[in-house]
C-alpha cells in the first residue's frame, strides 16, 4: 500500500519548509527544453485544471517569449496580470515565486517590504516555477494564477513532476 492510499482525503494544508521547496527545485530540472515541451506541459495543466475545474491562466515563457498560454473558465484578466508580476520574480531571483516569498518571511519581513521592488511588477505569491534545464539554468517559467497561491505552486510542481517522470 502506498502512503497515498492511507492518507486522509482532507488533511489541513502544510507550509511546505525552506527545505522542501529548495528540494523540490533541485529536483524539477529538465534535459532540454523545446516549443514541444511547452506546448505539452501547458497542455498537461489545462487537463489537471480542468479537472479540478480550476479558474486559472496558465503561461509558459522561454527566453522572453510567451510559448504557451491559456485562460480557462472563471479566469479573468486580472490573473494575466498576477502571472506577468509571478514571472518577473522568477526571471529576477532564479527560483520559484512562491519559494521567494518564503524566503523573505523566514527572514520574518516580507517581500513587498524587504525587496525594493514596485509590487505592481514584482509578486513573490506562489505559482510560477523556472524552467531549468541541466548544465544551462533558468531558460524560463511556468506559472499559473487563479487559486490560492500554494495551490498554484502546487498545481505547476504536479504539473512539472507528471511531465518529468514521464520522460
């Protein structure tokens, strides 16, 4: 039996730690990265979204250029805006958004305080994630906006995860 079959349906949700996260990032890295990739992890997100009737935008960039995008229903333009504010932190810091926020509140600050960046093109709220790709770095991002943010980072590290350990 696997530890998913005997955990509870509704467990409170857990913080995940510094650790964990930074973990998580070691571990999500790609071989390579191609129009092909983004065009199937995008796709993988709408089909976990649209299970989930998740309300959410999904966008995959790579070296500045929008590779991918989609707006399911309920999405509204303000989480176009939310995903642009998302990935400007990832492209800046090289780690995930939400991961970066984390970081600011373990050092007991916050991002909007501790950072010197205009939070109206700098959010630090979960949901985008790099694109690393394996003796290269940060080519680009994933993010997702329209849940809560640790659903969002969730939602793209399953989505990352699925798409990984199938190749």
């Amino acid at each position: 039996m696997t530890h998913h079959e005997i955990t509870p349906k509704f467990q409170p949700e857990l913080t995940p730690t510094l650790e964990e996260l930074e973990a998580q990032e070691r571990r999500l890295v790609f071989s390579r990265f191609t129009h092909e990739d983004a065009w199937a992890l995008g796709s993988l997100l709408v089909e976990l979204a649209r299970e989930r009737q998740a309300p959410v935008a999904i966008d995959i960039h790579r070296a500045g250029q929008q590779l991918f995008h989609a707006a399911l229903p309920g999405s509204t333009p303000d989480n176009d805006a939310w995903i642009a504010r998302k990935r400007r932190v990832v492209e800046r810091y090289g780690s995930a958004s939400y991961l970066v926020g984390a970081r600011f509140r373990a050092k007991g600050s916050t991002f909007e305080e501790s950072s010197r960046l205009d939070p109206d093109t700098y959010a630090a709220h979960g949901g985008s994630c790099p694109i690393t790709v394996q003796d290269v770095g940060v080519i680009g991002t994933v993010t997702v906006s329209g849940l809560p943010q640790l659903a969002d980072h969730r939602l793209v590290v399953e989505a990352l995860e699925t798409f990984l350990n199938k190749g």
